[in-house]
C-alpha cells in the first residue's frame, strides 16, 4: 500500500510536459522549475533575481503553494506578472497545473518563465513540467546532510543555490560538504553559494540565469 | 491527473492504523508521530530530549527517511533503539511501514515510541501511522509564514515546536506572528519555542511529553 507516483501516472504527465515544452519553445521563451523545502527562500531570491534582471529580460512567474496567495502578491509587488497555483493538499505542481496557467500570460512576450514549486524536498523532482532546467535551493539553515539524503533532487537540477550562507557562522553548516556531496550525486551541477540577506553572490547566479537565456535565445533564432 | 492519495488509499492506511493503535494501547506504549520540513531539527530534538527523559522512560524511535540510515546511527549512540526505514522516493511514512518495523523493538518494554517521519510539511499529516499524537517542528529560519501556506500539519498536530529560536535575531522571524496564525489554524496546539543549540526551552516541551507519558499509563493501567 504505497501511493508512490505509479509508473502510468508519471507517464500521463510526462505527455502533458511534452506539450507544454512544445509551446515554450515555438514561443522562445526559457522556463525554469525552481524547487526547494518549504522555507529555503525561493521567493525571496525570485524577489532579488527579477530586480537585477527584469530591466533586460522579460519574465513571468508561476507561483505552486498548498495554500494562500502571498508568494504571488510578492513578485507582482516586483512588476512581474505572477499566477498562483494553490494545490489544497497536493505536494508538488503537475504539467497540468502549469498548462492551465499559462494563458493568464502573453507567452510570446516573455524570455524566461519562473515555475517556483511547492515547498517539498521530494516529490517536485519526480514531475516535468515541460521545463528547460531545474534549480534547486538548499538553505545553510537546513544542515549539510540534505544533499545525501534526499539525492533525486539533486541529481535532477542543474544549479544548487545554497541560501542563507549569513547564517552559516550560527549553525554547524559546512558548505565543503553540502558542496562536495552534492557534486558526489550530481557532478555536472552548478552551485551558487549567496545571502539573499547580504546579496552576496546573487551576481553569480542571475549571470549563470542571463547566460542560459542567452543561449536559448541563440538556440530559438 | 493528480496523485493526491484517494480516499481508498487513506482509508486502507487508517485499517492498518487502528491495528497499530490496538497494539500499542495493548502494550501500554505511548506513541507521537514527528513531523516537519527537512531539516528543521527533527533528529537533535529526539537526541536533547532523549538525553533528558531516558533515565526515566523507556524510548525507541522509528526513522523515516527517503535515503541513508544516518538518522537511526545518531539515535543508537544515545542508547535508544532505532529502526531506519527508507521509503525510496516516497515523501511520507503510512500505517504499514510502520507496522513492517515493529518486529524490530520490545514493545511491551517501552514506555514511548518515537516516530520521526521523512521531512516534508505536507503529506506525512494526511496519513495516520497509529499515534497517539502528532508534534511538529516548525524552525525559525523557514520564516514565520508556514502556518498559514502549509495549515494542514497545523492543524493535526497537538504540539508545535518552535526550533531554532537562536537564529531569530538573524533572520526576520516573528515569533508572535507564528505562533498567531498557527493558533488561529488550531487553537488547542501547545506551542513551545525552544532552541536546541542552547537548550532554552527544552525542559518545558519535555515536561509536556512527560505529562503525556504519565497520563497514557494512568489511563492503561
């Protein structure tokens, strides 16, 4: 009795996921599914990353919670169109759910659309949404041990933002281990160490992010 | 297409629940179901309070985790008795994983079994396990807007730990607002903020425990 995600389920969104890549790319626009435990600080980096790149880049968001709309009445506080998906009791968005979103949006306007997950270690891993790339957030709060054990995510993404780094001298976080462990699982993965607090290292990532759009809109014509 | 667990899941995991309940109201075990995000401190919180209640009542801890036995190793070197379970990709512990590790303990020899669920704030509270009570950790550095995203684990829970309470002058955590919203979601929750690290806090959410334990043997004989 296990309500993993069976096979044919995963299936059926990975159809919906096609579909969903299908109309991003014959619109040009560059999605990223951004996903951490509730409490990493997606929104607020999503809040820091649009004010250091939406005066040149064109960009939506979708914004997955179980319940309330305060994730998206931040980022459009930003000037960024925002649509909340509320889940009820579900843990993670589905193709479906982003699908039914995205006629609140001119896609063909946008350069990059931000799909900000439901606040869940494991299950936003398993589901495409039609996306170019993962991101994944890890907070210094949450402890070095994350990568190891709760690998899937991390071998899913394709960048790991270790957040809160300010908090790093008040806990026992190594970020050597969160680092080399979570390359152990994921060599190929990016990882940006930053304060949204401080904004350290927050131009890395939103050139890592600026470099991706570059190349999609290379890729696009 | 949503995989939320439908109701004949729920209700084929409650069956096997009453089971567990049976059995251990039997053996007069009093049994709490730990929940929250990853890591939130879930596992420090059963080494302090282990370290401040086994001299007096007999403990086993069940650890649910997606990956590694890491959890189970921290709770032997306290002398407790631990059985890991690994539940894969799976985002949550159910009645029967549960019942599957029992086998692994003398139950009849235990005053409190400790279950501490994978960290995840949204499914674990939609499936019973055959506990007494749910407690939840909720740490101060995931942001004092959780009550309200995430009610459901709020509102089962009987008591909320509130961790991580040294970090609060580092971040912008109010703990008024916290525990506000997570009453107006469930007003008989007993809430206790404490900070591992420091041990503030901790004698006040042990004595509750104790209390619990005291009452279950009154009421069993």
């Amino acid at each position: 009795m296990k309500v993993k995600p069976a096979a044919n389920i995963l299936s059926a969104n990975d159809a919906i996921a096609s579909d969903n890549r299908r109309l991003f790319r014959e619109n040009g626009v560059f999605v990223i599914n951004l996903m951490s435990s509730p409490g990493a600080g997606k929104t607020t980096l999503l809040e820091e990353t649009i004010a250091r790149l939406s005066g040149s880049i064109k960009i939506a968001v979708i914004e997955g919670d179980v319940a309330t709309s305060a994730d998206a009445l931040r980022i459009e506080k930003t000037g960024v169109p925002a649509v909340q998906i509320n889940t009820g009791n579900l843990c993670h968005l589905d193709a479906g759910m982003v699908r039914s979103a995205l006629s609140e949006f001119d896609i063909k306007s946008l350069d990059m659309l931000i799909v900000e997950n439901v606040g869940n270690l494991v299950c936003p891993a398993e589901f495409n949404v039609g996306e170019d790339c993962k991101a994944m957030l890890l907070s210094a709060a949450e402890g070095d041990d994350k990568p190891l054990k709760y690998p899937l995510m991390f071998h899913e993404s394709s960048a790991l933002v270790i957040n809160k780094t300010d908090l790093i001298p008040h806990t026992n976080f190594s970020l050597e281990k969160a680092r080399r462990d979570a390359l152990s699982i994921n060599p190929k993965l990016a990882v940006f160490p930053l304060s949204c607090r401080t904004g350290e290292g927050l131009e890395d990532w939103c050139g890592w992010l600026a470099d991706r759009i570059g190349e999609n809109r290379c890729l696009r014509g």
